[in-house]
C-alpha cells in the first residue's frame, strides 16, 4: 500500500507518535511524506520514507501529482486549522484532487485512524488471499 504522510508544523509531533504507534503497519507500506515530516519521521521512528519538497515550496503539488497519476493509495494530512497557511491554494488543490481521484484522506488523528485500521484489514487480507471488505 503507498501512503503519503504530511503534517503542518503545528502537527508534526503528532504525526511523529502517530508513526510510532503504527510502525510496524506503516513499515510493510511505502511511504512518501513532504520534506521536513518525512525527514522527521526517519529520525524519530526510523522508518524509510521518500521525502519530497516542503509542503510550501512544492511538496503538496508532488503530493497532488501522485494522486493525480495514481501513484498513492491514501494520505494522512494532519492538518492545523487554526493556523493560516502561506501555501493554502496547494492545500486546497491536493484536498481537491484526492476527491477527484477518489483517493482516501485523513485530516485528522481520528480519521487517520480509521484509515490505518483499513490498512490492517487490507494486509491481513493479503496474508490470507481474501478480500478485506467481505
């Protein structure tokens, strides 16, 4: 499963325990993040993960271009909206996109939970050769 993982400032340290607590779900996945959430996941959870740009200088476009092409399974996008972001239009552009795509996208830490019990129930599934809905 290839997921991305994206967090604002304000987020990334939940994102970083959040890493933790799925490691070892997030470690049979590819994982891509935005620059500076990639490289903090790296060091602090020690999983392998394809960081791109920073979110404001591109990174949530390369995101977007993933979707886009296919190339992404789901995100997990803890977002702060309390704060207002420089680089909303790519933010919104990257929400738009996964709805276009059809692309599952967890804005939050519950909803990114959700999703990650979705993940194990696909790579269980796997492990079995079932379908992880029925």
């Amino acid at each position: 499963m290839k997921i991305a993982l994206v967090a604002h400032d304000e987020k990334k340290a939940e994102m970083i325990e959040f890493a933790k607590t799925h490691k070892d779900l997030l470690a049979q996945c590819q994982l891509t993040a935005t620059g500076t959430t990639g490289k903090l996941i790296q060091q602090h959870v020690g999983l392998p993960v394809t960081a791109l740009l920073s979110g404001p200088i591109g990174g949530d476009q390369q995101i977007g271009s993933l979707v886009a092409t296919q190339n992404l399974d789901m995100i997990i996008f803890l977002r702060d909206p309390l704060t207002a972001q420089a680089h909303e239009p790519d933010i919104a552009a990257l929400l738009r996109v996964c709805d276009v795509h059809n692309v599952p996208l967890a804005t939050n830490r519950q909803s990114a939970e959700i999703l990650m019990a979705y993940v194990k129930l696909c790579l269980e599934a796997a492990e079995n050769h079932s379908d992880p809905i029925n």
